[in-house]
C-alpha cells in the first residue's frame, strides 16, 4: 500500500501548481516533507493520482504528471526552493508559475516567455549562490507580473571564472541577461556583498 503521507503531500504540491516527473516528485517530496519516498513508490503514488483523477499525464512529455483541471489548482506564489540542483528547484518555479499564468488567464506565448526568462534567473539563483534555499515571490497586479528571486552569495571565484573562460578580466558573456532583458520590461539584480545576498526582481506587462 502507498504511503499515506506521500499521497497527501503529492497532492499538496500539486495543487500547489507544481507538475513534472516522477523524480522531480521525488526531490521535492524530499525538500518540503522531509519524506524519503523512492522512485517506485512515487510513481505509483502519482498513477494512483491519476485513476483519482486529480493529474493526468502530458500530452507531449509522456513522463510528466499534470493537474487534470485548473479547477484543482491553488497555487502559492511565496515559497522556498532548495539551493541545489539535483533537487529540480528550476522545475519546481517554473511549473507553479505556469500554473499561476494559466489560472490568471496570461496568453501561451507570454507563459513560455516568461518560463524562459525565469528559468534564466533561477539557473543564476543556483549556480552563484551558498546552497542554502532560494526565495521567490512573484504576483500579478493590474496586468504586471513581478517577480523577486533572493539567494545567498557563494565566494566569488574571479580567477576560477577567468580560466573558464567567462570573463575576459573585466566583460562577462552575459546571455542569461542579454535574454532576460528581452523578454521582460524591467529587470534589476541587486548584489549585496555585505549581506551575502543577491535580490533578483523583474516586471513584465502580461495583460
Ligand atoms: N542570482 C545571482 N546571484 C549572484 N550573481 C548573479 C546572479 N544573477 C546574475 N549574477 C551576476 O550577473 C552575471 C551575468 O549573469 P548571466 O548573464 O546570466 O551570465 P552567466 O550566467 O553566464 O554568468 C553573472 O556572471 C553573475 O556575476
Ligand atoms: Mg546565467
């Protein structure tokens, strides 16, 4: 028999707004619950979602549980996401936030717009920060979408970044910028060295 608590966790998180894999579940069930659910369990946990008619799988990744109706859909947008990759932070952000748009009737092309623009923001909240978790707070208020994204400051590496190839000594590529200030009208990171601290935020015109 699956595990009680697996199940009602599962469906929090689904409601929740997040969707994904299997192992996404895994992790994230990990992070929030502290529940050490394995991969097969999960699994039969989510299918068991499924003849409950609560998910369904997507339509075009076979591997990915979905909310079956938006109806079911209460998602939060102030929430902390593991500092880690291997625990899909990137996926948890970005699926509730695609739930939030849909629920709030944001047009498709703006949603994948803004996943790619928040997915650039939080690929930099994972890879410069401490590894501790990653604040996000975002809301729509009269048509504008903001977003706020916090994470602690790992040691700069300036000569490490240098021999890969990042910086030549004083210019960095910059493409996740280059691609976020496309997309979005206003974008700022705030880099608090004393605080150990980078604030993130962004505002965008989504209806
Ligand atoms: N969340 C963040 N925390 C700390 N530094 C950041 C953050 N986001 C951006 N930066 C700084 O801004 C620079 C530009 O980011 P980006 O254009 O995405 O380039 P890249 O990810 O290749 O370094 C980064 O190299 C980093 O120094
Ligand atoms: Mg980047």
């Amino acid at each position: 028999m699956t595990n009680p608590a697996v199940i009602s966790a599962l469906r929090e998180l689904v409601q929740s707004g997040c969707w994904g894999n299997h192992r996404d579940f895994v992790s994230w069930l990990r992070f929030e619950y502290n529940l050490d659910s394995s991969e097969s369990e999960t699994l039969e946990a989510l299918n068991q979602l499924v003849s409950d008619g609560l998910l369904e799988k997507h339509v075009s990744i076979s591997e990915e549980f979905v909310l079956s109706s938006l109806k079911n859909a209460k998602p939060i947008t102030r929430y902390r996401v593991s500092g880690f990759l291997q625990d899909s932070p990137i996926q948890m952000v970005r699926s509730r936030l695609e739930t939030y748009f849909r629920l709030n009737s944001v047009r498709e092309e703006m949603i994948v717009d803004m996943s790619i623009a928040t997915t650039e923001a939080m690929e930099n909240a994972v890879k410069y920060n401490d590894h501790n978790p990653i604040e996000i707070n975002y809301s729509i208020e009269n048509g504008d979408f903001r977003i706020e994204i916090r994470n602690g400051l790992r040691e700069v590496q300036i000569e490490r970044d240098i021999e890969m190839g990042k910086y030549n000594s004083s210019l960095t590529l910059m493409r996740g910028m280059m691609v976020m200030s496309k997309l979005f009208d206003d974008l700022d990171i705030d880099i608090k060295d004393s605080e150990n601290l980078a604030v993130f935020t962004a505002r965008k015109k989504v209806s």
